[in-house]
C-alpha cells in the first residue's frame, strides 16, 4: 500500500482487540434466533458483533490520533464526521438487534443518518450540479450503502469479508494523497481509519466464519455508513464512477434482487430468500464458497477502481456492471428455477 505505513503493532492491534470484544459480546446474550425461512441457522446464535467491530475503530482512532499517526484536525476535516456517522448507525442497528423495530422505522433512521453526514460531512462537488442536488446524492448513496450491506449480511463472512476488502481499496485510494494535494484535505487520516476498520473486521471474521458470532444490524449498518463516508471521499478524490465500482458486487445484486421482487409484485421491505448468494445456499452451497466468491468480485472491484485511469472509470463501472448483471440474470433463469421446481 502506497503512503506511509503504520507500525506493526497498530496493525494487529485491532485484530486482536476487535476478536476479544467478540468473545465478550458472544457472552452478552444477545442472540439471532432462526425464523423457519430467510436465516439459515437451526438454532439461535451470538449476534451483534458488529458492537466490538465498532468498538476497536473507535479505540483504534483514539490510540492512531494519541500516537500522532492522525493530524490533530481529523476530528474537525470530516473523517471525525463518518466515525460518528458510523457509530451512531451502529446505535439504530443495535437498537433493532436487541428491542427489533419496523423496517420503516429502521428506514426513517438511517436516512436520518445520511441525511445529516450529507449535510456535516465532507460536501462532494459535481461539476453542472447545484450544491443541495449533489447533498441529496450523497445522502441517497449513504442509505444505499447502509441497506445494501444489511441485505447482504445473511451468509457466514460474506458481508463483513467483503466490506474489508472495500475499506481497504478505500485506504489504499486515500493513502496517495497528501494533506496538501487531498481534495477535502483528510484523506491521509481517513485512509488510517478504514484500514483499521479493515483489521478490526478481520478479528471479527475469526468467529464468524465458524458460525459462532453475527455481525447484526449494527455491524451491517454501521460499516455500510462508514464504507459510504469513505466512498463519497474517493469519489470527490478521483470520481463518482471510482467510488461505485468498489461497491458493484453489492450494488448488482441488491438492485436487481428488488427490481425482480418489484416486477412479481412482491413487497420489497420484507425479509426473503432472493439474492444471488441466497440462491447458492438455498442450492447447498457452503457459506465459506460463497464468500469467497463475492471476496473475488470484491477485490477484483477494488483493484479495477484502484488503477483504473480517471478518465476510463466510467466505461469500466458500466463495463463491469453489465457482465455483473447478465451472470445475476443467467443464475435467476437457471438455477433460480430449480430451486423454485424444487420447492426450495
């Protein structure tokens, strides 16, 4: 990674911190109790592990900003802004984990969410593009983000994998810029605070891809808000097409799993079993190959936004987005109707 490099310890660190706080809350009770349909588990299991996930980042900057690996204006140049977005998503999603709330309401929270890092965020400017239009873009791509990253959360590592591998495209974009040549001028401290969370995820994975701790709403709403403060900074860094191409593996399948339900009439705020990787699990598939599938797409996303020439960045999104969406159409028209012959 280009950009300087932080010390061995701050690089474990949250590792091993993030997989501790998982074993604590593994004992808080909290469970994700199965449902007899969309959740694959037979029993209940931990969740809300996105709790420690969220917890080493916020420890993790604190002991970045004490070592002097942040600027002393991070907490004021915008990367203070997405922590706190992050952290506060995490609170409506650990809310919805331990109390359960209507999707609507959940809906309403997080738009809130993106709404206000929109507004006291860093502001991403488009050329042709008054001010509030681009302010309401952002918040529109924040409640994607925040949603598509819950709706992909339903498979051991895939969700929470895949985001790590997307915050660490993001700190290897960001790392290249200077304080003095950085659009918003807090690139450098935000490429250190999505590697971390990086790392923190990982110390997660190390119980979830055994099945024995969930990330929940909290972790899934939580990092979908911190991968799209991130990405609006890329995208204001290099450009909007850079920032949307990280997040393609997630943003083909979330749209067009809604545009098929919208077609058959089915209700698009209910929980169900129609994304792609549900399809594989449905099919037998185990979690572990699932993941990694969408660890592939991811990193082969990220390298692609990563060393991508600006100038190609678009053709390359539209590029990518239409082989993503003919392999999502080529699995729906067979082994999507497989499953439903099979009454699977």
């Amino acid at each position: 990674m280009s950009g300087p490099f932080l010390p061995l310890a701050t690089l474990f660190g949250p590792v091993l911190l993030s997989a501790l706080l998982c074993g604590l809350v593994i004992r808080s009770g909290i469970r994700d109790a199965p449902d007899g349909g969309r959740k694959t588990q037979a029993a209940p299991v931990p969740n809300s592990g996105g709790v420690a996930i969220l917890l080493t980042l916020a420890l993790s900057a604190w002991g970045l900003s004490a070592a002097g690996k942040l600027s002393p204006l991070w907490m004021e140049n915008g990367t203070g802004a997405i922590l706190a977005a992050a952290l506060v998503a995490g609170v409506v999603g650990l809310v919805d984990d331990i109390r359960g709330m209507s999707a609507r309401v959940k809906l309403v929270l997080v738009i809130a969410v993106a709404l206000a890092l929109a507004v006291f965020g860093p502001q991403l400017e488009i050329d042709g593009l008054a001010p509030v239009l681009a302010m309401a873009g952002v918040a529109l791509w924040l409640v994607i983000t925040m949603n598509a990253v819950n709706f992909m959360d339903g498979s051991n590592g895939l969700a929470m994998g895949s985001a790590a591998i997307m915050l660490f495209w993001c700190a290897d974009i960001l790392s290249g810029a200077t304080a003095g040549e950085a659009v918003f001028g807090l690139q450098p401290d935000l490429s250190a605070l999505c590697l971390a969370a990086a790392l923190a995820i990982s110390g997660f994975l190390i119980w979830n891809l055994q099945g024995r701790l969930y990330a929940g709403d909290v972790g899934s709403i939580g990092i979908g808000a911190l991968f799209g403060g991130a990405s609006i900074v890329v995208a204001g860094e290099r450009t909007i097409w850079t920032a949307a191409i990280l997040f393609l593996p997630f943003l083909v399948d979330v749209m067009l799993t809604i545009a098929w339900r919208a077609r058959a009439g089915q209700s698009v705020m209910q929980a169900h079993r129609e994304h792609a990787y549900q399809l594989l699990l449905r099919a037998g598939w185990p979690h572990l190959s699932v993941a990694v599938i969408w660890w592939g797409l991811t990193g082969l996303c990220g390298y692609a936004a990563a060393t991508m020439p600006d100038e190609w960045a678009m053709a390359t999104f539209f590029g990518l987005t239409g082989i993503g969406c003919a392999a999502w159409l080529a699995q729906r028209l067979t082994l999507g109707r497989r499953l439903k012959a099979a009454g699977l």
